[in-house]
C-alpha cells in the first residue's frame, strides 16, 4: 500500500512553466524522514511532486523566498516586517515532465494549476524520474549529489550510444570515464562481453597504461584479467620497450594516408607519392617480382639515353645503390665511367653504352660492368625485407625518385624536402607499427594504446589510422547483416585529434582525419561501432562530432568557450542545470543525454585501487621522501 504524501504547499501562480508555490510551514528542514524513507526537502535543484488527479506533474526548486503578509509599511516607526508570524515561504518551480502510468515523460500536455497540491518527491518516483525500470540491466556509477540515492544507468541506452565526458584539469573526467567501463566489466554480462566485443583506448597521457592490479582478482586497471588486455605503449624513442601495434598493410601503404604523414605538397609531391605508391603495391602483389632487374633497368635506360636524361641522373642512381649496397667493390666498374660525345664509357675493361635503346646492353656488358652483379645484389636486399615493409617502401621510393627526375619529368629540387621527411617519418613508423596482411585478430578484449612516449607525428597518425582500420573491419563484418559484435573506441584527452580549428585551411591531414571521425560519429551506431570521447576543451572539438554525441558526462568548466558549446550542442540540457556547471565540485558531474530523462547531478564513486594514474600530485608528501 503507497504511504500517504508528504504535503508541504500549494499553487499559486503559473507563468509558463514556472509555477509559484505557497507553502504551508516556514520549515526550512534540509530533509524529511517520512514513514521510514529519507526524502530530500524543498532545496535549491530538488525534486518536488505537483498533484493533479492520477498524474504526478515533477518540478524542479529553481528559486525561494520568504514574503511578507502582515506589514508593508516603510516607516521604521511603523515597520514590523519579518516578525515570526508575518512572513511566508514562496518556492518557484520549474516543470519537468510527468509521472502517468507509472513511467516518466516529457511533454506539455499537462500543467500545474492554481489549487494544485505539493508534495515531497518519494524515492520510487526518483527512480522513475530516473528512467530505470524494474527488469532493465544497469550498472551504478555514484550517488545523486542532492538526494543521496544510488544513481543508475542503463547499459542499453548508455552503451549503445556515443558518450562524451567533459571537464576541466582536475575534476574527475580520467576517473570517469574509467568507473563508467570498470562497472560494465563488473556487470553479469562480463563473460559475453568478452567473445563479442572490443574495447579501444587512445591514451594520450599514459594514465590508463598502468600495470596495478587487484592481487585478489588478478585484474588490471580495467578489472580485465591480464591474458584479455594488451597494453601498446607506442615508443618513438626507444623502440626495445615499447610494444609494435598490428596495422593492416593496405592502411599502412595509402597514398592519402602516407602524404600526410609526410607533409607532401598536394601540387609538386602528392602527385609523386600517388603514382609510386600505386606501383609498388601492385609490384609487391606481382608473383616473383624481381626489385634488382626493375631498378637496374633505370640505370640501363639511363646509360643508353645519352644527353637527353638529366647529367646526374646517373650519380643520383649509383648514390642511391651505394647506400643500400655497403660493399663499395660493386661499384669498382662504375665508378670508372664517364661521358664522351653524349656516350657513356668505363675505361678499365673498356666498355660503350652507345645512345638507342636496351638492345646495345649486352650480357657480357652487363656482366663486366658489374650491374649483372648489382641487380642480383638489390633482388636479395629487397626480398629480405619482406618481414619489414615499410624499410621495402623506403627503398622503392628513392629509386622511384631517381626515375621520375631522370628525364625532367618531375623537379628533383621538389623532391628533395620530401624525402627529407620519408626518411624521418618511416623510421619513426619502423620503430611503432607491425605491418600484417590481417591485423585484427591480434587485437584482444582491451586494448590500451599509450601514446606518452610518441612523437608529435606518430600522435598525430596512430588514433586517426587504427581507428579507420577498425571501423572498416567493424562496418565488413556487420553491413547488411544484424549486429552480433561490437567494437568501441575510447580516446582520452580527444582535442588532440579532433581540433577543427584548422581545417579547411590547407592542413590535409586535418581534414582527411575529421572527415573520418564524422563517418564514425555519424554510421558508427549502425553498425555497432560505438565512440567515447573524454575531453578538458570541449570548444575544442568538431561542433560535427559533438552535436552527434547522444550520451554526456559533465564535469566542472569555467571557460565560456566550453560552456557555449555545450548549450548549442546538448538539446537535453536545461537552463538551471547549464548555470550549475561551474560550481560542481571534484567528482561531480551532471549526467544527461537520451539515456536520462532528465539532467542528474551525481557524485561518481572513486576506486581506491584501480583506478587511472591522474591524481593530483602531493608535494609535501614528495618533499619528505629522501
């Protein structure tokens, strides 16, 4: 049987929405202990029931005030106002939804009326408020600041959706956005979710890399058991301790994807990277594709071109031999020769490559000048670093480059900057990436990718090429079909990546990694590819991106940048609950979005053991330390 209500007024003016409330008692009790239950009274924020025959109208408490009933006279002579018994307590209520059939819903449909009892908001109609039903699966992330109930969230509506948690350094989004995942694997659906899904963390900050562990569980920080998560701790500097991250060689050898790595000009480079590119992929798919003779048949073409290539076309090619060749005896021949009349000689045998065509190259020439023995050399160079593509690319590409500025068709002066950065970029790339033909199935549960240690431009290339590569696997596997796995990408400190403050302003690789993060954040869901974004500037971020984002975990901000995003891109947040986002306090957050029917203010519980590597430091205590 329901308890009888709590009735603390009546109403007794309406203005839109808002609604003034006459109350009975001037009691200003912060809370109520009604028939065992301990309700949260008539504060600031709160929850209060207008009753309307069957159907419970919810308000919030958005201002309070006392008035004067007795006295209005001006003259301190005269002026007894504010005496116990000449005022009375006016709340104003702002309207929420209503309670009908037992379940909540926002709507017009009805509005407070003058006369119209109010009444404490019981527990069970929170829970309702809430939008938790009896049956629905639910994990809980804290308690509600105001009322002090355990706040629940759906795994369905939360889960299934984009999630973005925002907040200033130091307010709780690290913690979080961990709790958010900890108490899903905590949830009975652990052992599912381990054969059907896949969890993907971009760590900026290295602050969920770490190694604790719950000895009586032997879960990490995740509370993943160790043999279904890996830890990628992406090294640029030293690359003995960090460990290689598997990628799929067609994402690897992409000429829109490698010219940004390299910062190729689109007019004079990209050009050049497109064409080479394309050529050594379909090279490498040819059966026993022989590198030596493909290169030497430059050097040939070059020897018999005469004076119609340009006059170092030939060094540049020998150069380019000699350092990929260490024994300098190879060359002894070539070394010698020299050009007479537009014709190449060596001396010492003497040989004439006569200007025309391939023909006059002769076997024996081939032989005695020692290119039989320099291609045979470059076969078994290049085919020995099968295991290392990308070592493979840099080889092919400068002696593409030797090639294409032989005979003027492209400026080797274009070039040369170029390659300065294929250089630096591919050994950077060496040090980081395992090129696989399939890649995906080296990935497990969780995968932490820790990028701390990398380079600005590995930072810049890791999260925007593993994340194509696993929504493209994800969008194969389910496109035309129902959805029986999912995959989930989680980044950390997201305003590195997804800044739109330089596209279209000629930054290529800016617009080519937003345009593939807005297919993600727009046909993600579909295909049961789900995106997390944790973020101190949410300004920062595409206005794109986040529009799209269903679900929001708001910290503290202060920043009216921040703040302005936020109240132009978050349909689900209202007025009072906006203004109180720069007063929440370390760990509070307000929860918001489709999974909620309303704004709730929470405070997210802290793991004392597992938890991120983001507290603040103590410098007394690190002083004391000898």
């Amino acid at each position: 049987m329901e308890s009888p209500k709590k009735t603390l007024g009546v109403i007794t003016s309406v203005e839109g929405d808002v609604s003034q409330v006459g109350m009975y008692s001037m009691s200003n009790d912060a809370e109520f202990i009604w028939y065992g239950e301990i309700l949260t009274g008539p504060k600031i924020g709160a929850y209060l029931t207008i009753n309307q025959n069957e159907i419970k109208i919810i308000a919030t408490v958005s201002i309070e005030k006392v008035i004067d009933q007795q006295n209005s006279i001006k003259s301190s002579e005269f002026d007894n106002r504010y005496s116990k018994n000449s005022i009375n307590r006016i709340i104003s209520l702002k309207t929420k939804g209503v309670i009908e059939a037992g379940k909540f819903k926002v709507t017009s449909q009805y509005v407070p009326m003058i006369g119209n009892e109010v009444t404490l908001t019981t527990l069970d109609e929170l829970k309702i408020i809430y939008g938790i039903e009896n049956n629905e699966p639910t994990i809980k992330l804290g308690k509600s600041i105001l009322e002090n109930q355990p706040i629940q969230l759906s795994i369905n509506k939360f889960f299934a959706s984009h999630i973005g948690i925002f907040g200033n350094t130091g307010s709780g989004k690290s913690n979080t956005l961990h709790k958010l995942y900890l108490e899903l694997f905590r949830s009975d659906f652990y052992e599912q979710i381990k054969q059907k899904s896949q969890f993907f963390v971009m760590d900026f900050n290295g602050e969920y890399s770490s190694t604790n562990s719950d000895d009586s569980t032997r879960k990490g920080i995740f509370g993943v058991e160790i043999e279904n998560k890996e830890i990628y701790e992406i090294n640029t500097r030293d690359s003995i301790r960090g460990r290689k991250l598997p990628v799929e060689r067609k994402y690897i050898f992409d000429a829109d994807i490698l010219a940004i790595l390299f910062d190729a000009r689109p007019a004079t480079q990209v050009p050049f990277l497109r064409s080479s590119i394309k050529e050594f992929n379909e090279k490498l798919l040819t059966a026993h594709f022989d590198f030596g003779a493909y290169t030497t048949g430059t050097l040939k073409k070059i020897l018999t071109s005469g004076s119609s290539t340009n006059q170092d076309s030939f060094q540049d090619w020998v150069d380019t031999a000699k350092k990929y060749l260490r024994n300098k005896d190879l060359f002894s021949e070539l070394d010698q020769i020299r050009q007479i009349n537009g014709n190449y000689k060596i001396d010492t045998p003497e040989i004439w490559f006569n200007s025309g065509s391939n023909e006059g190259i002769t076997p024996e020439k081939l032989g005695k000048s020692g290119i039989s023995k320099i291609s045979e050399e470059l076969k078994k160079l290049f085919n020995s670093l099968r295991s290392t593509p990308i070592h493979q690319l840099q080889m092919f590409l400068e002696f593409q480059k030797v090639h294409r500025t032989a005979w003027g068709k492209v400026n080797r002066e274009h070039l040369n900057p170029l390659f300065n950065r294929i250089i630096s970029s591919l050994q950077s790339l060496e040090k980081v990436i395992e090129v696989k033909e399939r890649a995906i199935e080296d990935y497990k549960m969780m995968n932490v990718i820790s990028l701390v240690h990398s380079n600005q431009e590995i930072t810049r290339l890791i999260p925007m090429l593993l994340s194509k590569m696993i929504y493209d696997e994800q969008k194969s596997l389910v496109s035309g079909k129902s959805v029986h796995q999912t995959k989930h990408l989680i980044i950390d400190e997201a305003h590195n990546i997804l800044n739109s403050e330089y596209r279209n302003n000629g930054d290529d690789w800016q617009d080519y990694r937003l345009s593939v993060f807005e297919e993600i954040i727009k046909e993600g869901r579909k295909f049961g590819f789900y995106l997390t974004l944790s973020s101190q500037r949410p300004a920062d971020i595409s206005p794109t991106i986040l529009s799209q984002t269903h679900n929001y975990l708001i910290h503290r901000l202060v920043n009216e940048q921040d703040l302005r995003m936020l109240e132009n891109t978050m349909p689900t947040l209202d007025k009072s609950s906006y203004q109180m986002i720069p007063c929440l306090g370390q760990g509070e957050a307000i929860i918001t979005g489709n999974a909620m029917s309303v704004p709730v203010f929470v405070k997210i519980d802290k793991e004392e053991l597992l938890r991120p590597t983001s507290d603040d430091i103590k410098l007394t205590d690190l002083w004391r330390r000898p």
